[in-house]
C-alpha cells in the first residue's frame, strides 16, 4: 500500500481529520498528540503537472460524430443500410445488425490556427480549439448508463469503487483546510447517484462534497447544514460554545476519574470549531456577488439558456482558485435516460449544446486570462459516446461504449491536438484506443500520481482507480 | 465466435484483479501439454521459415506484444508469453495462440484480425503483417526461439493451506490456570487474565455501576436506560442484579431489534438494488423483519443459515413456517446488482458472484470472490472452488430477464381468512368475466363492425394523447389507404407488403403531466396481414419491444391493441415505433393513442358510450340500432365493473424468493471471469480448504443449497462458529478477537486470544447455537464490566488494548445516535415490524419517472432499523455517522470524526426538533421544579448519570442568558423563551461526548 504520510491505516479509520465530506485540517499537524490529518497536503509520486482537476460530466453521452469527430462519409452514406457492431445487440445477442447511416444535423468547419474540424454544435468552445487536446479513439465498458456512468466515476461497471475524486484527494490531501478537498455540483441522484463520488472503501473523508442538484437552480446550491436557518450568528456561537463547554468538562471528569484525554475525543472538540469556521469561510466561495458584470456574461450567466450551467462553471473557477483539488461540474438531470440522451430526438443535441457552450468557453478563456489553466486540468466528457447510425431506423442515436471523443485542456496537455481516431464512420475506435482506464491513468499522472502506486488495502488486498489495467497515455503530454 | 472486448482485463464485468500482482501466470485451464509433438518440430530445420519468421514476425512480435505478453513484461496479461516458442504453442488462459498449419483455428491470428480478441489493443496492425502471420502459421510457425518458459505453474496446496489457523478444527480448549484467584467471575475472564498476567500487566478497576448499566443497555436494546432503570439497578444490592438487568434486556422486543440490525449489516441489507438504475424492493421488509423475530426468538443461528440460503427446499411443517422460510430466502437476493447490464450471461454471473461474498465474507470470514478469474492470491481457494460454489447458486432461480431484469418472487402462504378471500374474489371476477363475454358477444352480432360508430372516426372523438398516422415520423414509403373503413382521421399507412427493413413510423407524443399511460395501438387487421410486426417503445419505464399480429382483430372496439401501460413524463421525448422488419405480409398502422390509466376506463367518447347514461335528444348515430346502442352500453357498464372489482382484489401476500432452476447444472469455469470464455465444467460443491472429513454429496436433481447450508452451519465447520462468535465479541468490546471480522484468511489478521475464540466457538454450537446464550455469557464476564480507565504501564505494553486490560471505549453508531435522541425527546415510536417503505409516491412512483428512492421523504419516528435502507440514498444522519455501507457485507462500520457530524448536530433541523421536544416534555412534566433540578432530570435522561457542578453552572448560565435575550428580543411570553433554552440545553446535551461516545 502506498503510504503517503506515516499515520496508520487504523488512525485513518478512526480518522481524526475534520473532514469535510473531505476538510484539511493542516492546523492540526502542528499539534502535539494529534496523527497527521489524512487530508494534509501530500508529496506526489511524480512531479505534478496538474495541481487540481475540473471535470466538465456531460452526463447521457454527447454525439462524436456530432460534435468533434468529423466523418464525411455519414453524408456520403446517409440513409444506406450498413452492417453494424452495435454495442447493446453484441450484449444482448453476440452479433451485430444491419442499420440506417445517419448523418449529422450540424455542419462542419475547420477552426483555429490547428485548423480542428469542428460542427456548428458548439460554436463557443470552437473558439478554443487550439487549447483543447482530443481523445477520439475513448471506448469504454457498459452499455447502458448505469454501468457506464459507474465505470467513468469508479473504473467498475458493477463493484463498489472510489469515485476518481476521492482517489484523487487520497493521494494528494486538499489545499484549503475550510474547504472540501472534493466537490460535485449537482450531481445526479440517477445511475449509480452517490456512488459516482463516493469515497467506498477509502476513510469517509475522501468522499465528495455535493453542492446543490438537478432540479434545484444552481443559484440556490448550498453545502447540507453549512447554515442554521433557525438562529443567528450570535446565537450559532452560543449554542457552539454551550456544547464546548460540556465537552470541555466531560474531558476533565475523565481526567479525574483517571482517563487520560487522548486524540479520539480531542478530534471531536476540533471537529466542531472546524465546521464553525467553515459556516464562516465557505458561503463566500459559492457567493458570486463579487464577479464583475464582465465575468458574469463571460459565462452565460443572466441568460436563459445558460445561467445554469454558467454559474456551476464559474463556481468551479472560484473552488479551484481557493484550492479545491477535484471538482466535477454536472450537465445533468435525474432520470434514468439523463440530458444528452437522445435515443429519438437529435436536435435536442441542440439545447443541450445552447445550455454548456458559452459557460464552458467562458470558463476556459476564465482560467486562461487568471492563469489557472497552467496547473488546472479541465476535462469534458460523457460516460460514453452515440452511433453513427439511428437508433431502430428512427430519429435519434443510440449509445456507443466502442467509440467516443473527450477533450482535455489545461495543465500537462498538448493543446490544439488531436489523439486517437474512430474508424470512417466514427463507430469503433480503431487508432490510438484510449480506454476508460487510460484516461483515469493519464489523470492521475497529470496530478504526479502514479496509477500503479496508489493503492489501497481493503478486505486483504491492494485497489487501484485502475483495477489491473490502464496506461499513461504519453503522446498527449507536453 | 462470440465477439469479445480486447484483453481479459479489459472485458466487461470483470468483476476485479489483484492490483499489481500479475507477476506469475497462471496457466490456462485447457491447455494442451502435447505441444512438443506438434508439427512444429518438422517445420523447424526449415531454414526458409526461420528465416521469415526473423524478417516478418520476431520485429512484430518485438515490438506490438512482447510490452505485455513477455517474461519481461510489466504486468503480463491473459496469461500469454510470446517471447519463447513454448510460450506461444501454450498459449495463455484462453488455450494455445496458434495451431500450427492452420491459421484459421489459431486464437493469435483471430486476434490479429479483431475477430474475438482485438491485438494489439492499440489499433489493428496492417493487412500485409496480418498476411505474414498467417502465412508463418500455415507453414508450420517455425520458430527458433528454444527458451523454456520461465513461469512455474502455480497450483494451491490444499493440505500446506488447512495448517494456517483459521482452517484448523475448532479445539475444546480448557480456561487456562490464572495466578489472580480472585478477579475472574468466568471462563472468559481466565482465557483473558492468563494473558495479561503473561505480559505482567492487571485489568484495571471495574466500571461503576451507571457506566456498566449505560454500557449494556446500548449494547443489547440500542437505548439508553431510563432514569427509573437507573434507580432500580442502583439500589439492587443483591448478588444477582447484573443477571437480572441482563435478563431483562435480552428478553425485551428490543432486542431484536439491536441485533437483527448487526446482523442486517453482514447481510448487505437494503431496500433497493443500488447499481446504475436502482429499483426499490417493495418486499425487503419481510426479511427485515424476519431477522428481528429470529433474533427475538433465539433462532438458533444454525437454523438461520439454513433458512437463508435453502429456506424453500426445507419442510415446512405450518403455513406460518413456509412463510418464514419462504422470506428468509430473500437473502439471497438483496445484494447490490446491475440489473440493467445488456449482457444477461453476464448479469447472471454477477448475481451469482454478489452471493458468493455475501455468503463468504458474511458467514465464512472469505474472500472467495477473490478466485473468480483466478485462484485466490492469498488463500487456499481454487477457481474451481468459486465455480463450483456458482454451480449451486446458478441451480437456483433467481433472475427474470428484460432489459432491466429483475429478482425472483414467490406468494407467500396466506392465512385461512385471506385465502377464502382471494378465493371469493377469484369467483366474483370469474362469474363477472362470463357476463362480460356474453354480453360482448351480443354486442358484436348486433353491430357485426364493433360497438364503436363504425366507420371513420376523428382523433377528437378519442380520450388520452392521440397521434394520428399524418404526424408520425416516416422512414421509407408508405402509402395511405382507406380501404377498410375503420380507421381514425384521414385514413390508415401500409406498408405495401415491400421494402421490408427500410421503413419505420414513430410517434412522438408530447407529454403534459407524468403518469402512467395505456399505449394502444390502432392498425386494421386483415388475412393478409404481417404476424410478428416488430414494435419499440422509449418508456419511462425503459425501452419495450412488443411484436404485434396484425391477422387478429384489435381487442379493443375492433381498434385498439393495447401494448401495455408504461410511465411518461415530460422530460423527455419518449416515442412508440413501429418497423416492418422482418415481416411477412401488410403492415398497417392507423395512430397510437395515450390514455392516461385513470381514464382507461372511461368510454370513449362515441354515442354508443354515451348511451350508459342515454338522454333525451342526444344525436343517435343511425348506423346503430337501439338494441346495439343498449347491448353496448351493458359491455361498458360490465367493464367497469370489472374494474372496479379488480381494483378492490385481496393483497396476495408475496415474497423476494428463490427456488430451483428448471435446469440443474454444473458451472463451466469462466477463463479470467469472462462468461464468454468458458472452460472445463466445475462439480458443484464447497471450499475444499475448509472441509473437515468428506465433502457433501452434491443432489443431481436439486441446486445443492441445502447441501451447502449443512455445510456451512456445521459445528466442525472451522469458520462458522468462529467467525459468528467474533462478530458477537466485536460488537460487545468495539473489536473482535480477530479484529478484521470479514476476513478470516491468510491477509486477515490473527486472533488476540485464538483459545478463547475456540472456547466460545465450541461453547456457542454446544447450545445449540444460542445467540442469546453467548451474549449473556460475555455480558456477565469481568471483562466487560472494565472501565475504560487509563494504565501507563499497560498502554505502554499493549497500547492498542488488544490484551483487553481495559474497555475499549465506543462510539454509538448512526441508529443507537439517532434511537437515543427519539427516547429522550419522548418522540420514539415503538412500533415494531411491517413495510418501512410507506410513502406511496415511492412504490407507485407517482409525479416520478419511476418507483424511486430518490423522492423518498424520512418523516418517520420509528426506531432506525424500521428507516428504509437505500443503496442510493441514505437517511442524512446515517450517511454522517458512519452507517454500513448496504453494498456489501459490512461487519464492521467505519469511525469517523468529521466535520459534517458537527454541522448535522448544530443545525439539522432533526437535532434541533428533537431538542426542542426534549425541552418542551420537560418543563410539561417538571411544571414546579427548579431549574437546577430540571438540568438534573435532563441529565439523567440523556446521559443517564447526574451532571457536575461544572457541567450545571455551564448549563444554568445558558438558561438565564437564553430566556432573558429571547424574552427582551421578541414577544414572545417567557414560557416560549425557556422552551428555546431548553431546546438548546438538549441540543447541547445531544452534541456533548458523553452523549456520543459510550465508555
């Protein structure tokens, strides 16, 4: 087991970390009697090229071939009926079938100075092609979203996992002891719902934080009991120090009677004045009062469409700034068949698009001019990608495991590239296969952690994010 | 061939590898050992071929496979070495890579050209390379690389594994001589005197009587004692007060309630299947309660095996006792599955697998699952052990295929009174269903064209959602016909009996209002109709294909097929499709109606309909005659009747259940945990490490789970009682004797006092496997009577107190938190057993997509084993303190000392309700008492002892300053200010370490 820090894997159970759903709690290191908080800012094994992680789930699965991954012969071909290796009838039957070539509705252009084809989907982040890096030969497990979805979040489709953040805080502790070393916002109760940031079998401080959900407006997202809505803040710190002071007392007749005080109990004194100063410190970070008018148009936020997702966005930039080490910005919904989903209905690709185009390029160009980019790693993705061919003859795309496009962006990446391939009809990956497990690798290395070393021992033997599998994906590297 | 996904690891639903420890192969399961005799060896002194093979295939080899299928490679996979001849005519896990002299049956070149296995896994080399190895199998794979393999082949050695100490037969050891004459009060004391006194260390003091009371209670009921408890144990000073309090705890109904919950957290309790589409299991709480009335009644444990995994195959002597056994078998089916996965071979490993560990790890202290690909890294379990474990448990019925499958049901038994019920019922509906087809019948001669207004009829006149043929989607041509002169709006589509495959209609409804919807289908039926119109649905539901015979006339009013009732919602663009692929004859499709379910019934709106309530001057379609219209209307009234009748039918009681498979069948190993690389077929059986004497007969016509609990509940069973009685100790002293409860094997640790758990093992099964028997035994020792006090010179020694010189001091867990916090607010509510899961918008899913934990609100008192248990959603409280993760078996619960339970405490709206109720029963109960006696009785209400002089002045200060700013600061009168700090007292009383924490 990778042991970043002495403290022992009992200590960790019994953690006496203030965490946060994930808190650092580096005060504490300094005092005597009290283990090194297993949030504590750690030495990675590698030099990091990323210090932090901003995942952009674009949850149900975004078309490739309507987006990023341009295939002329869908235009050539559309209509015609072709022989496909369609991933939900192999499941099912363990042969493909034939289906109609459909074409995508959005018109491709060549952008930037890369000269990146590109469809008219996304015309925002097309403005930043030259600081994105694509993977286009990503396949991965799972056909249906449940699976799939698990296995983006936890490198199984089925088996209880930690989630890629809480991974990721393991090995590298958080930055900011008031904050929590990883967040999810508004992420789905559907398919697979907290254990796409669950912590598993990792100590509970490793689990991630949600702020806000479907459904509820990004604007009324908060952390579950930050605040007391029932008293003042006169009145928070009186209640705080009436039980202080029992506590207090109940240490020193445990004095008396010949126990002597020891860390257990001392962790749960720190733990309350830890969450005080995180009602202080934490509902400024998620306050957006403060950005400029600019900044606020930057990202779409005060117009319909994208106010939503603008705001998550822009939250994201302001939990990264203040030291958050991974956080997920969800495009999703609850149902079992989430946003991009478009199993009948194409142009709805369409809306989904208006809602993330403008908040993700403006957080891009955000990071950019802050210069948070250099050690921010953005990636942007769904759990898998969409068939070339429609979905039983009708009007929409069925899901594809076999091949799909990601992009990165940011710290350790080749911008303006292109990495991987489909095959010509965009379907299988077939060049450079990029699997789910090599993402996962290529992050953590991104993060100077090295997939292979970051174990875990849990019911007598060592985890990994990346199970027995995953490679570095090296040509991507700057 | 079955077209597989790339490498092993890479294979979908692999359930785990050992991370990193891939250094040795172990070799394939149907491997040929006769390769030396291949006609390799002829091809060998050809000069030519070794020469091609150096220029064509060594470079590729070299360069494309040796990074993982070498002795030098970082992590081999598949078990295949190519960097020596041998290695290659072996082959790996799934047989030797090549045949010589036949490319076509060579697994290698399979893999070249992506059939099967995709190598390399990053892209597919060129067609030339591919040509070449293909050619250099044909003539014979001449290779002159004569290195021998450098891998042995790693076998398990059963008899080296039965020494390591957990698979030793249970001793009859003897309670050791102890120097102390005095301390001990039991043979558990002596075991743990002996060693202390081996390490020249003394227990400390006694706790005092209130710790020890406070202790006990908590430990055997999950409450704290009541202040009149406390006082009756305080003044009982005769030598059998202990017993008696013992006594008392383990015979009260909250006893069941305590332990069935531990032993709820072994068995992966939980009220929804978790995975990616999580469904609620309606009926869980049968087993739930089961549990509690087991353990209530002192089941033996072995009896509880026994029911759990083979309750069905036992005799049931009463109805009463089928139920029990029925129910029990639930167990089986409450693990955490992927009930979505496509690949049903695969999903039926899986819940195989999720059983095997739930019943490795929950009875037998076993990783077993570990030898699912492979034999078990650490511990003497063979594949074919798993494999032979997954024979029984894929004998058993357990799984019922859709696209989202779903677990087994059984009814259960019912009681004579619901039995004549249901019988009664039956009757009324069959008698009912009689004047129903008469009347039809009539009503059909009279109006031979339907009781409908024959003839076309308007999309308007219809109820519900209609999408007439002229708004459907088309795919390919379609012409439209009016023909039959039954139709809706403008006419009908046919397909003209051409272009089969190429063309599709889909209707696209737009939904206002979730619900649940009748989809119907309209088409006009005729001879020369298609028989098998393949038809999908995207349903809220998931997606549905039906098959429609479009020869047989639509049931309803000659229109209408139903293809079910499925939800709808407006979130999404759901659609109804229909294809002509694959048909033989005319495809015809008029429109597809939506009829929201509490409308089903409703006629629809045609004058025949209207004539159930027939009134002066209405419009009479002439077509009809008045003996039609009045033949009609008694159908629709007889209908409606039946559906009332049908709603009002007697709940038949049913039950998650298991029960033999048609096919009984030996497991074929699956090569590296794929289920599409099968290899040889296992005996079904048990884990050969752990059999002492002869293994059980496995039964030809029967699953052999009944075999298997025998087995198991044995008390010569080295792992049964041992890890049973462990699990006892853990949850009475905070850690087993064998600290790692779930783990019994060689990466477990070993046991503190290996003596002492073979004494309780042994003393455990001799009485009868009495659960009551042993807790009472441990509760009564010395040793747990220790205080928690502190000794240097033992803490120095055995500082992590495994010697137990002194009580471990323990947190209360999420439910004892939450069920002390209910008694002392006066709001717990006792009411014992039935569905925790009552909230109907949950089972029916109304105003949601689909029945869902999502919605679920907690709202309930009850004491927390009744809160239902989701795998997706979590009570607040019980994700904040460390509730058992319901995925797996969870003996023991994690301790943390986080943030978020600091939050919870100050500001959950729960806590302060809580509180607030606390204060509110007190100062209603003490209307005339100070407050310096108030703080007393709140004291001995929430920690059960009185408070300190320092702890009262502390609480008095509060008091005074509270209800003097919440009188000055609002109108309020100063009753409602003192109940504002009292709520705060309690609050505070709730969030304080002794509340918490257990000493």
């Amino acid at each position: 087991m990778w042991n970043p820090t002495s403290f022992s894997r009992r200590r960790l159970l019994q953690s006496t970390a203030c965490g946060f759903g994930s808190l650092a709690l580096a005060g504490l290191l300094n005092k005597p009697g009290i283990a090194a908080s297993p949030l504590a800012s750690k030495i990675p094994h590698l030099p990091a090229k990323a210090k932090r992680v901003i995942f952009l789930f674009m949850a149900g699965g975004v078309s490739q071939v309507d987006s990023f991954d341009h295939k002329p012969l869908l235009d050539k071909e559309d209509g015609k009926s072709r022989e496909f290796n369609d991933a939900r009838n192999l499941a099912r039957n363990g042969k493909g079938a034939p289906a109609r070539v459909m074409k995508s509705l959005w018109k491709f252009n060549q952008h930037g100075k890369s000269g990146k084809w590109a469809s008219e989907l996304f015309p925002a982040m097309c403005e930043h092609v030259d600081d994105l890096c694509f993977l286009h030969g990503m396949h991965t497990e799972g056909v249906a979203h449940g699976p799939s979805t698990l296995f983006l979040h936890t490198g199984s489709t089925t088996q209880i996992r930690p989630s890629v953040g809480s991974w990721v805080t393991y090995g590298l502790g958080t930055e900011n002891e008031n904050l929590p070393g990883f967040v999810t916002l508004s992420p789905s109760m559907g398919n697979g719902g907290p254990r796409n940031y669950g912590n598993a079998f990792l100590p509970s401080v490793f689990q991630g934080t949600a702020i806000g959900k479907p459904g509820i407006p990004a604007k009324d997202a908060k952390i579950r009991y930050l605040l007391n809505e029932r008293r003042n803040d006169l009145e928070e710190r009186e209640q705080l120090d009436l039980v202080q002071a029992l506590n207090r007392e109940q240490i020193s007749a445990r004095a008396a009677r010949g126990i002597a005080a020891d860390t257990e109990l001392d962790a749960v004194i720190d733990s309350y004045e830890l969450a005080y100063r995180m009602q202080q410190f934490a509902p400024g970070i998620l306050d957006l009062a403060a950005e400029s008018q600019e900044t606020l148009d930057l990202y779409g936020i005060g117009q319909k469409e994208t106010d939503n997702y603008g705001r998550q966005c822009l939250m994201a930039r302001r939990l990264a700034e203040s030291g958050v080490r991974y956080i997920q910005v969800n495009y999703s919904d609850n149902s079992n068949n989430p946003a991009w989903d478009q199993h009948s209905n194409m142009p709805k690709h369409g809306e989904h698009a208006k809602a993330v185009d403008r908040p993700i390029a403006g957080l891009l160009a955000d990071l950019k001019r802050r210069g948070l980019l250099e050690d921010t790693l953005v990636w942007w993705g769904g759990e898998f990608g969409r068939n070339p061919f429609a979905e039983k003859n009708g009007t929409g795309r069925d899901h594809n495991p076999d091949g799909f496009t990601v992009w990165l962006a940011g710290a350790g990446v080749k911008p303006g590239f292109s990495y991987g391939a489909t095959d010509e009809f965009g379907h299988m990956a077939v060049e450079n296969k990029t699997h789910m497990h090599d993402l996962h690798a290529t992050v953590l290395h991104l993060l100077g952690l090295d997939h292979l070393k970051l174990t875990y021992n849990f019911a007598g033997r060592n985890f990994r994010l990346t199970d027995v599998a995953g490679e570095v994906i090296h040509p991507i590297l700057t | 061939m079955l077209k597989l996904r790339a490498l092993c690891s890479f294979q979908r639903s692999i359930p785990h590898t050992c991370a990193g420890v891939l250094a040795y192969c172990v070799i394939g399961l149907c491997v040929s050992p006769s390769y030396a005799t291949s006609p390799a060896a002829d091809a060998k002194s050809d000069a030519h071929g070794i020469e091609f093979f150096e220029a064509k295939i060594r470079p590729v080899l070299a360069e494309k496979c040796y990074s993982c299928h070498s002795a030098d490679a970082k992590a081999l996979r598949g078990g295949l070495l190519l960097d020596t001849k041998q290695g290659v005519l072996i082959g790996g896990d799934s047989g030797p890579s090549i045949e010589p002299g036949k490319p076509d049956e060579s697994l290698l070149i399979q893999a070249l050209k992506f059939e099967g296995f995709e190598m390399p896994p990053s892209g597919k080399l060129s067609a030339q390379v591919i040509k070449d190895f293909e050619h250099w199998v044909k003539i014979g794979a001449p290779d002159p690389r004569t290195a021998t393999t450098a891998i042995a082949k790693k076998g398990i050695d059963l008899e080296a594994g039965r020494k390591f100490w957990s698979f030793t037969p249970i001793g009859r050891p003897e309670p050791p001589k102890v120097a102390d004459k005095r301390w001990a009060s039991s043979d558990i004391d002596r075991f743990i005197l002996a060693k202390l006194e081996a390490k020249k260390l003394k227990p400390v003091a006694d706790a005092d009587r209130s710790t020890w009371l406070r202790r006990v209670t908590f430990d055997l009921i999950g409450l704290p004692p009541s202040p009149a408890e406390i006082d009756a144990f305080l003044a009982d000073k005769s030598p059998n007060a202990y017993a008696a309090v013992v006594d008392r705890l383990l015979a009260s109904p909250q006893f069941g309630e305590r332990w069935g919950r531990h032993w709820l957290d072994v068995a992966r309790f939980a009220e929804s299947s978790g995975g990616g589409r999580s469904m609620v299991f309606k009926e869980a709480w049968r087993y739930r309660d089961y549990v509690i009335d087991s353990f209530n009644a002192d089941k033996p444990f072995k009896q509880l095996i026994a029911e759990q995994l083979a309750g069905d195959l036992l005799t049931h002597e009463t109805p009463e006792v089928e139920r029990e056994h029925l129910v029990a078998t639930s167990y089986l089916l409450l693990g955490a599955n992927n009930y979505e996965e496509q690949d049903k071979r695969v999903l039926e490993m899986d819940v195989a697998d999720e059983q095997i560990d739930a019943v490795g790890k929950g009875l037998l202290g076993m990783t077993i699952s570990c030898a699912r690909c492979h034999d078990h890294k650490f511990d003497p379990i063979p594949t074919a052990d798993y494999y032979a474990l997954a024979g029984i448990f894929r004998s058993t019925h357990m799984l019922i295929h859709e696209n989202v499958s779903k677990w087994t049901e059984r009814p259960l038994p019912m009681s004579p009174e619901t039995e004549a019920a249901v019988a009664k019922h039956e009757a009324a509906v069959a008698e009912l269903q009689g004047k129903l087809t008469a009347a039809k019948k009539l009503a059909k001669k009279l109006t031979p064209a339907g009781i409908l207004k024959s003839g076309p009829i308007a999309a308007s006149e219809l109820p519900g959602i209609v999408i007439d043929d002229t708004q459907a989607k088309r795919v390919g041509d379609w012409s439209t016909s009016r023909h039959v002169k039954q139709y809706v709006g403008e006419g009908y589509l046919t397909d003209d009996d051409l272009g089969k495959g190429e063309k599709t209609l889909t209707f696209q409804p737009e939904f206002k209002k979730a619900g649940l919807y009748d989809v119907r289908l309209s088409y006009v039926s005729l001879g020369n109709r298609a028989e098998s119109v393949p038809v999908s649905l995207l349903t809220a539901d998931g997606e549905i294909d039906v098959k429609v015979n479009m020869r047989e006339e639509p049931p309803i009013d000659g229109r209408f097929l139903s293809l079910g009732k499925y939800r709808f919602d407006p979130s999404n663009q759901w659609f109804v499709m229909i294809s002509n692929e694959g048909t033989a004859g005319f495809v015809t499709v008029d429109c597809v109606q939506f009829v929201p379910v509490d409308e089903v019934a409703a006629p629809v709106k045609t004058d025949v309909a209207d004539a159930d309530a027939p009134k002066a001057g209405q419009a009479v379609d002439n077509t009809v005659s008045d003996e039609a219209a009045k033949a009609a209307a008694a159908v629709v009234k007889l209908e409606r009747e039946m559906k009332s009748l049908t709603a009002t039918a007697p709940d038949v009681p049913k039950t998650m259940a298991v029960d033999d498979a048609e096919t009984i069948e030996d497991c074929k190993i699956c090569i590296r945990g794929n289920v599409h690389n099968r290899g040889a077929a296992v005996p079904r059986g048990v884990l050969q490490v752990a059999t002492v004497g002869k293994a059980p007969q496995m039964p030809p016509d029967g699953s052999g789970r009944r075999e298997l609990a025998s087995w198991i509940a044995d008390a010569e069973n080295p792992l049964t009682s041992r890890v049973y009685v462990n699990r006892v100790w853990y949850y009475l002293f905070g850690a087993g004797l064998v600290r790692t409860v779930d783990n019994f094997g060689t990466t477990g640790e070993s046991p503190s006092h290996p003596e002492l758990l073979d004494y309780l093992a042994r003393q455990f099964t001799d009485n009868g496997w009495s659960t009551k028997k042993l807790i009472r035994q441990i509760v009564l020792s010395r040793t747990y009577r220790l205080s928690t006090a502190d000794n240097k010179q033992a803490a120095a020694t055995d500082p992590e107190n495994r010697l137990l010189w002194r009580m471990n001091r323990r947190r209360l867990d999420a439910e004892a938190l939450r069920d002390a916090m209910l008694a002392v607010s006066g709001k717990l509510d006792l009411r014992a057993g039935g569905p925790g899961v009552n909230d109907p918008s949950v089972l029916k899913g109304v105003g949601t997509v689909t029945p869902t934990e999502y919605t679920y609100e907690f709202l309930d008192t009850r004491r927390s084993v009744y809160t239902p248990a989701f795998r997706n959603r979590t009570l607040e409280l019980f994700e904040a303190f460390d509730f058992a993760d319901p995925n797996t078996v969870a003996g023991k619960r994690n301790v943390s000392t986080v943030a978020p339970q600091a939050l919870y405490l100050l500001n959950s709206p729960f806590v302060m309700d809580q509180a607030a109720a606390a204060g509110a029963r007190l100062l209603a109960e003490e209307p005339a008492a100070s407050d310096e006696a108030r703080v007393e009785r709140a004291f001995r209400e929430a920690l059960g002892r009185k408070p300190t002089d320092g702890e009262k002045s502390a609480v008095l200060a509060a008091l005074a300053r509270d209800s003097k700013s919440i009188d000055q600061n609002s109108e309020a009168s100063s009753s409602d200010g003192r109940q504002v700090a009292w709520e705060r007292v309690f609050q505070a009383l709730f969030g304080c370490l002794d509340f918490r924490y257990l000493e």
